[in-house]
C-alpha cells in the first residue's frame, strides 16, 4: 500500500493540466471534486453489477421506489453510505470524448442524494463546462483514471490524509485570508493537544466512544485531526463527530472528507440546517461530550441578515457588522 503522499503528489502534477483556463488559486476547484468522485468510483466498483442489476429490478417494478427508499436499498446494496446507479464509471467516461461533459454530469446525477448534495455546493457543473469548453475536460478525466484510489491500495485512513494534504496544499496556493477558510496544522494540533490533555487517562483505555462537535467546522480540519489524534491514543477508540458551516465549497469539502473515511455515526451540515448538541448525540441519547471551535475572526459579514437562517442565533442577538464579528455560537 502506497504512501498517501504519493498520491497527493500524482494529483497535485495532474493540476498542472489547469494552467491557462484556470489560475492556480482556482485550481482546488477541479481537484477536490475530482479526487472525491474518483475515490467513491474506486470504493464502488465491486458492488456496481449488483446495485445495477437492482436498480434496474426496482425501475420495472409496478410502484417504483424513489427518493430516500431507494438510497436506503442501493446503498446497502452498495455497502457504503452512498451508491451509484449510473452504467458510467471513470473508463467508461473515456470511451466518448466529443461528449464528456454530458456524460461526466449523467454520471454525478446518478449517486445517492448525499452525494449529488455535495456536488452541488461544490457547483461543479459550471466547473465541467468551464473544462468541456477549454478542450481540457478528457484529458483531466483521463488522468485521474490512471489514480487508483481502490480500498485496496489507499485505505480509508490514508484517504484521509491524502485529502487533507491536498486541502492544505490548495489552500496555502490560493493563499486565503488568514483564519477565514483555513487554520495552520500547527494551530489545529496545539488545540487538539489542550482539548484532549485532561482525558489522557481515559483516552488510552480500548473501545471508548467519544463525540465532538465544531459548529465552524470549515473543511473539517479540526475534526480530523481529533480523530487522528485520538487513534494515536488507541486503535479501538472512536470518535464521532459533528460540524457544520456556511460556506457551501467548506462544507462539501468537510462532508465528502467524511464519506470517504467511512464514519457511519457522524455528520456534517450546511449551516442553513444548524445541528445542535441533542443532534449530535442522537445516536445515544447522552450529551455532546466536546464542543471545539475556531470561528472566522477577520471578515465583517452581515449577521443581522444572517440570524434568521442560524437556528436559535435570535436567543443572544447578532453581533455587530464592522469589527469582523465571532460566527454566533449557541451549542
């Protein structure tokens, strides 16, 4: 099994192919969505035949399913949290080149709910035209067919931190706004440290179960540097977590991050649907033991007009525009 870094560094020269319709900061555009939609290509391909076959059964049926019956039933099928029920796959994708574009989107709309979710907030349509017109879009798709993101040579910890090396690699080279959409690893792992420090006792003891909760959880970042952290501690343990934001590309960055390690108990949210501590522990009933935050701090934004969207944001009031304001926190 290859090295995570290897794979970052394979993705990271196939970015290079952008040069000229894209600029460098735009680059994690292409790259995140692709990378994403190559690893569940990979993670789906064994059961693909037979999520098919009953996709198809189901279509003929008299009362076809439909919405979130069918997403339960493909997706067991598929043995993931998501499916694809499209006869395309990325080899597939290379077999007509004049019309990529169609193709690549007929095969995006065939996942489950979650995942077309997720390619929406990433608006990756306009992405796949802005390609499909460049004359670039086939020989992208045609790279990363070369990534093999199988199971069985990246495994699901290593998924995720191949992800988060890119993450970090796009952000530093679209050089965002310090602390807005990215918090240096060296931050993340001081407060991961502080947060855990009291538990160390507790944290080294086998099949624990622990809950977190960042309700500005960015790219998700933090959250997966705790379970990085708390893996160290002990294999066994796990840790469930739960964030959200509203940042629409932040948030399908956090949320694919999530599917592809496969963490079955936890959940990221578009801010529009806040998740609230009794969300968070829903699995259990018991309260959400560690709420962890590093709100944006250097951009004025309107919170007046953004309170009636943040559930629960009316209890405290907003705070003022114009000395670039904490996201209100009521977890």
């Amino acid at each position: 099994m290859s090295d995570h870094h290897y794979y970052a560094n394979f993705i990271w020269q196939i970015a290079d192919l952008l040069r000229g319709p894209y600029r460098p900061p735009q680059y994690e555009r292409v790259m995140l969505p692709l990378t994403v939609l190559r690893r569940f290509d990979c993670v789906l391909a064994s059961t693909k035949p037979q999520v098919l076959a009953e996709y198809k059964r189901l279509q003929q049926a008299s009362s076809p399913l439909t919405g979130e019956a069918l997403d339960a039933r493909l997706n067991k099928l598929a043995g993931q949290r998501f499916h694809n029920h499209s006869e395309l796959d990325f080899q597939r994708l290379k077999g007509d080149p004049d019309h990529i574009g169609q193709h690549l989107q007929a095969y995006i709309n065939g996942f489950s709910t979650n995942v077309r979710q997720i390619f929406e907030r990433f608006e990756f349509t306009a992405e796949i035209e802005r390609m499909d017109e460049a004359h670039i879009l086939y020989l992208i798709i045609a790279k990363f067919c070369d990534v093999d993101l199988h199971p069985d040579k990246v495994d699901n910890i290593q998924m995720g931190l191949l992800f988060e090396d890119l993450i970090r690699r796009f952000n530093e080279a679209a050089n965002e706004t310090a602390g807005d959409h990215f918090t240096p690893r060296e931050v993340i792992q001081l407060m991961v440290d502080l947060l855990f420090a009291p538990d160390d006792e507790v944290l080294t003891l086998p099949g624990k179960v622990f809950k977190l909760l960042d309700p500005t959880c960015g790219t998700g970042g933090m959250l997966s540097e705790a379970q990085n952290h708390l893996r160290e501690m002990h294999q066994e343990n796990k840790l469930w977590v739960f964030g959200q934001d509203f940042n629409p590309r932040s948030y399908a960055i956090a949320a694919s991050d999530l599917l592809m390690k496969g963490n079955e108990n936890s959940d990221i949210r578009y801010m529009v649907h806040c998740i609230r501590c009794a969300t968070a522990s829903s699995a259990t009933g018991a309260p959400c033991g560690l709420p962890f935050s590093k709100p944006p701090t250097n951009r004025t934004r309107n919170w007046q007009r953004a309170t009636p969207q943040i559930s629960g944001a009316g209890e405290a009031g907003a705070p003022a525009t114009g000395r670039g304001p904490h996201q209100p926190v009521l977890h």
